[in-house]
C-alpha cells in the first residue's frame, strides 16, 4: 500500500517535477521572449532619428532615445527617474506641455501634431511638434506615455520664409510667371492677372504663346536660344497681347528655375507692363522732333529776314543818298530833311533787324562751355569803345582775373550789350566812370559792370530785361530796346541771373552771376 | 594794259545800280560784268551759253559773289569756280546780306578770299566798295594778273 502510494507519490511527484520543469522552460521562453521585446523595443527607440521619451504614470522618465539626449544636450544621470518638468534644470516646465499631459491625453490617449514653442537655455528657442501615446499595460495595470519630438524649428523658418517669398510673388504689380521647358505656363500670380488680364485658372496648362503677338508665337524659344543655358535676360522690350486683344509694351526679364540638382526645369518670365513709359517716350520724342522742326523753321526765317529784309532797306537808304547827291541842286531843304528821315528810319530797321537776329542767334546756338577770361574781354571792348570815340575821356576800373565757364562767344556779345550800355548812358556826363568787378550777393559771387550815367528809375526795372522795352526814347538815346533782353537770355542760358540798381542821375549798376 | 575786269554776280537790279553807282563814286572805272544768276556766272567764266565763243583766258580780276542766286546759288558757283582748273586761282569777294555764320564758314572753306556783309546805311557802303575795289584792283597781286 505503501510502495503503492509511493509509487503513487513517485509518479504524482515525477509530474509535478515534469510540470516544474515545463513551467520553468516556459518561464525561460517567456523570459526570453520579453528580454527580446525589450532589446527589440530600445533598439527601436535607439534607431529613430526623432528624441524620443518613455514616461511612467507619474510623469516620470522611465528611458529616453540617444537621440533625446544628443539633441537636448542632457545626460542620463540627470534623466532617469527624474520628473519630466525638472528636465534640464526645470526647463521642461512647459505650460502646453502640461496641458498635454495632464488634461489632452488622459482623455484621449493619443494625440499628434502638438506643437510647442519653448525658450530652452541651453539650445535656443525651438519649435516642436510633439505625438503622445498612452498605453495601458494589463499586466500590473500600469501606464506608460511615449512622447516623441519632432524639433520643427528649421522647417518653421523655411516655410515662413516661402510663404513670404510667396506673397511677394503674390502681391507684385509685375506678372510673375513660371513655365516649364516645354514652354507651358506653370504658375501665375495676381499682376499677371492684373498685365494680361487672364486669371490663373485660365492660363495654368496652356503655352506662353498664348501672349504672343500673332506672327511671333516662338519669341520665347527664339530669345532662349540666343542665350547660353543657365543665364539671364534683363528688361528685354517687346510687346504681349492681353487676353482682350490689346496690344501692350512689357519689359521682360527671364531666369532659369533649377530643381534642387541643379538641373534647369524651366524659366520664371518677370512682366512689367511699360506701355504707358513707352507711350510718354513716344510724345517725348515727337515733342523734341516737334521742338527740332520749329527751331529749324525759325532759323529759315531768321536767314531770310537777315538776307530778304535787308535788300530793301538798302534800296531805300541808297537811292535817297543817290537823290541827295545826284538832285541836291533841284531839292529844296524841307525835301532834303525829309530823304534825311527817310534814311534815319531805314537805318534804324536796319539795326533793329540786325539786333533781332542776335537775339535769336543766342537762343539757339550751340553752347559751348570753356574758362573765359572776363577781365580782358570786358577791357578790349573798352579800348574798342575809345577808338571809336577817341574825343571822350573815361576812367575805367577792371579788376583783374575774373574767370568764368561759359560759352566764349555769348558771354562777349553779353559783355558787348552790357559795356554799350554804360558807354552810351554816360554820354552826357563830364567825367565817365566805369568799374567792372565783382561782389556777393545772397551768398554767391556776382560780377557787376558800373557806370555814373543817367541811371534810371527802379519803378520801371521790371520793364527792363523785356525785348524791345526801352526806359529812354530814342531821340535821348538811340536803341533798338533787344541788347538787354539778349543779355538776358545769355545769362539765362548759363544758368545765371542778370538784374539791375539804379538811380535816376546817379548811374547804374548791372549784376550778373553765372554758376559755374 | 588790257582792261581788268570785275564780275557781280548779283540778282537784285537795286544792289547792281548801288554797287556800280559805288564803284563809280570811288572812281573805280574798270569794266563791270554783271551775272544775273549762277548760271550766268559760269557761262561767262567757261564762254558757255550766252557768252559762248568768250575768250576765256581773258578772266576777272576779282568776282564779287553774291551767295542767293536764283537757279546756282553762291556758294555753288563757288564750289565751281574752285573745282575748275581755268578758274580755281581767281580772287573770289563774297557780298551778302546773309551775316548767318554757317554762310561765313562755308564760304571760307570752299576757298571764298573775303566775306563782306552789305551794310544797310549806303554810305558805308560805298566805302565797303571803295576799299574793296581799291585792294582787289589795284595792290592784289595774282598769279593770272602776273601772266599777263
């Protein structure tokens, strides 16, 4: 009975050591098998490239990816264990990021696509984008939270700086269009639209040539191929036809698009519709061959007025001499005086038509701009002027070395009209006196050409400068009323000003200032 | 001596009057031929049309030229005078109204001697033509006038 029940014990025993043995072998595979899942699990978290941060239930690291570390600049000793907002220094205290953890994920359990801007002081201000998973573990019911960071930052800027680059794009007045090799439109923005008048819808897919004048629907491929590959073309002119037929003038400028291989995928056409600057060029061209044909009308008239004006005059002041010479006899006085007025008349048309041409000769001529030594001009005129009349006695004062940049031949007939001026309005004085010098006036240099003769009355100075305006009869004085408008415009036409003091009896002073 | 000869060449009947009633008033008796246009000019220096069978060897002393002309203007029979080897050497006086530079500079560079402008007041004229007769008459010297 008892070897029985030790037999039995023996065999109920075996099966137990059998079962034991079965258990422990089963331990072993199940042991095995989750030592590999963990290896499998960390080689897992080692191998992805984003940190990645296993956390317990109470918020706490249970391991973190060599990635989180390398990326975070932390070391496992200060990680391990630790509460996740005490991370580096508690800077993991983020608020969304306990928002996420606290409130977001025990109600959900996942969540993706969390982004997080956080201040770090050891790396910078980063931008994050965070996916949290919560697991349950059956076994020993406990919860594990996977967070892994994306760190987006580098993205962020690039796609902020596209979309800027976009809106530009966007927001330009040019047209701004994209094709491919093929030649086929492959973006259009609003100035596109707003150039050629299609919208983008219309246009996205269709050849280029669409905006060709009939007659030139190569003009692309024909300007592409005058350039090397890889180059520009700037501010190309040509003309487009917009998608109402009108015709505009567009300034073009067209660069290659490469991918990120270098390769060239296509070119980018910059429009700038120039039709209104090519319009205002037209009228500015018409304008000046306008102004051209009026100033070579005016110096026809001037050459026939010098030359057809002045045969007549001197038919009349000839034959009246020839009357007075050949008739002097037969002539009684009151005829004779009147042959007299007859030539005195003829002779002042004469100088008035002779002054009339200087006048527009000043205006017109060509200019040139060289140093004119004003001090001799203005003597040798002086010593001019006392040949003539070698009967009167003047003082003059030149001061000496006065230069200037004009044009030689219009500042000596200005000098000319201005010297005559004070010669013939000192004619009635004992003693002349005349100085040419120079002063400031205003800030600026002036010259000033002097005299003690007549002078004038100021209430009349505006009347002055004008052509044929004279402040003296000519029975006072001879004149024809040009020599200082001519002066005038010569001034003028070196940029300079001419103006006038005087007093009646005590003389007159002209000042000029030329720039330059 | 043969008889130096002045060629006018002018259109206008008063300017010829004037110009002959100034020579005469100076004195200057030489022969006056006077040219109604270009053409007229040129066919009396080459004995051509009007003066056809002219000895042509027998040339102004001096030509006084007047530069709006009908048919050949001035600065032509100029050009002509110069381009033309029998003519080239004969002082050549231009008598204009026209004070328009570029008629000036012309006119010297296609070899015109002198460049007067006629003045309006006869008076001056007349002594215009007195110094001009007397220089291109009487102290010119030229190689046609040596010939002789």
């Amino acid at each position: 009975m008892k070897i029985q029940r030790s037999q039995a014990d023996i065999t109920e025993r075996r099966e137990i050591e059998i079962g034991l043995e079965k258990t422990r072998k089963d331990l072993a595979v199940v042991k095995k098998s989750a030592d590999e899942a963990r290896e499998y699990a960390e080689s897992v978290i080692n191998t992805v490239r984003e940190p990645l941060i296993v956390l317990d239930q109470d918020l706490r690291v249970v391991s973190v990816s060599r990635s989180f570390y390398e990326f975070f600049k932390v070391k496992p000793e200060e990680t391990v264990g630790q509460l996740i907002y005490d991370l580096g220094n508690k800077q993991w205290d983020i608020p969304k990021l306990r928002e996420l953890l606290e409130t977001i994920l025990p109600q959900k359990t996942t969540f993706d696509n969390y982004e997080v801007e956080h201040d770090f002081a050891t790396i910078g201000r980063r931008i994050m984008l965070l996916n949290a998973r919560q697991i349950e573990r059956v076994l020993g019911k406990e919860r594990i939270i996977l967070l892994a960071i994306e760190d987006i930052t580098e993205r962020k800027k690039l796609e902020e700086a596209h979309s800027k680059l976009a809106a530009i794009v966007e927001s330009a007045d040019d047209a701004i269009i994209g094709k491919d090799l093929e030649g086929t439109i492959v973006s259009w923005n609003s100035g596109a639209e707003v150039v050629y008048g299609y919208n983008a819808k219309e246009v996205i897919g269709k050849s280029v040539s669409l905006l060709m004048l009939p007659g030139h629907p190569d003009e692309y491929k024909e300007l592409l191929t005058k350039k090397s590959s890889g180059e520009y073309i700037k501010d190309y002119e040509t003309q487009r036809r917009r998608k109402n037929g009108q015709i505009i003038d567009v300034s073009l400028t067209i660069s290659p698009v490469k991918d990120t291989s270098g390769k060239i995928i296509g070119d980018s056409i910059i429009a700038r519709d120039i039709t209104e600057k090519k319009k205002l060029e037209r009228e500015v061209v018409k304008a000046k061959d306008a102004a051209e044909a009026a100033n070579k009308e005016l110096e026809a008239f001037s050459y026939s007025v010098s030359h057809d004006l002045r045969a007549p005059l001197r038919s009349i002041d000839g034959f009246s001499q020839a009357l007075l010479e050949d008739y002097q006899d037969t002539l009684d006085d009151t005829a004779k005086s009147y042959l007299d007025r007859v030539r005195k008349a003829t002779q002042h048309m004469g100088h008035l038509i002779d002054d009339m041409l200087k006048l527009s000769r000043v205006t017109r001529s060509a200019f040139y701009h060289e140093s004119v030594d004003l001090s001799t001009m203005v003597r040798a005129i002086f010593e001019k002027l006392q040949q003539n009349s070698p009967d009167r006695t003047v003082d003059v004062i030149i001061r000496e070395g006065v230069f200037i940049n004009g044009d030689p031949y219009l500042l000596q007939i200005a000098l000319e009209n201005l010297v005559n001026n004070a010669w013939k309005f000192t004619s009635r004085e004992a003693r002349p006196q005349f100085e040419f010098g120079t002063t400031v006036k205003e800030g600026k240099t002036a010259c000033f050409i002097r005299d003690n003769g007549v002078g004038f009355d100021m209430a009349y100075v505006d009347k002055l400068f004008g052509a044929f305006q004279r402040l003296h009869t000519t029975f006072e004085f001879p004149g024809t009323g040009i020599g200082l408008a001519t002066i005038q415009r010569i001034i003028n036409r070196h940029g300079g000003q001419v103006w006038a003091e005087a007093e009646v009896g005590k003389g007159a002073t002209f000042y000029f200032t030329l720039p330059g | 001596m043969e008889e130096k000869i002045i060629l006018l060449v002018e259109d206008n009947p008063d300017d010829v009057d004037l110009t002959i009633r100034a020579f005469k008033k100076n004195n200057i008796t030489n022969k006056i031929i006077v040219a109604k246009d270009g053409v007229k000019a040129l066919d009396y220096l080459h004995g051509t049309g009007m003066y056809d069978g002219r000895d042509t060897k027998d040339l102004p002393v001096v030509i006084l030229l007047d530069l709006k002309l009908p048919k050949i203007d001035g600065l032509e029979v100029l050009r002509r005078i110069r381009q033309d080897e029998l003519t080239r050497l004969i002082p050549v006086v231009i008598l204009t109204s026209s004070a328009e530079q570029k008629d000036m500079v012309e006119g010297y560079k296609l070899g015109a001697n002198s460049y007067i402008r006629k003045p309006v007041d006869f008076e001056q004229f007349v002594e215009a033509v007195k110094i001009l007769g007397i220089y291109w008459t009487l102290w010119n010297e030229t190689p046609t006038s040596l010939n002789r």
